[in-house]
C-alpha cells in the first residue's frame, strides 16, 4: 500500500463518519433503523466506497 492509497482510504472514513452524524441528527432516538432516504442512500454509498478502498489497501503489491 501506498501513501495516496492511505489518504484516500482516511478521506472516505472521514465521509462516512460526517454522513453517519448526518443521520444520527436527522433521526429520531425512538426508531431502531434508518428510514430511507437521500441521507441514507448517501451514507450506503460512502460505505461501499470506503470498503472497496479499503481492499484495495489488503492486496498484495
């Protein structure tokens, strides 16, 4: 792994963790799940973004 693939990898955590506080702000403390939604679809994405970098980080160079 490399540099540019260590700060990609932080700039996608760092999304994630901004729109997961986006939800926890937007909805309420009564419900156990996530109504969907623009927040949500959002939040999933930056998800997949983050795992699909993250294995880029495991392979073997």
């Amino acid at each position: 792994m490399n540099i540019k693939e260590i700060k990609l990898a932080a700039a996608m955590a760092a999304r994630f963790i901004a729109l997961s506080k986006e939800i926890e702000s937007i909805e309420h403390k009564d419900y156990s799940y996530v109504q969907s939604g623009a927040a949500s679809g959002a939040l999933r994405r930056a998800s997949m973004d983050l795992t699909r970098q993250l294995a880029v980080m495991r392979r073997a160079t």
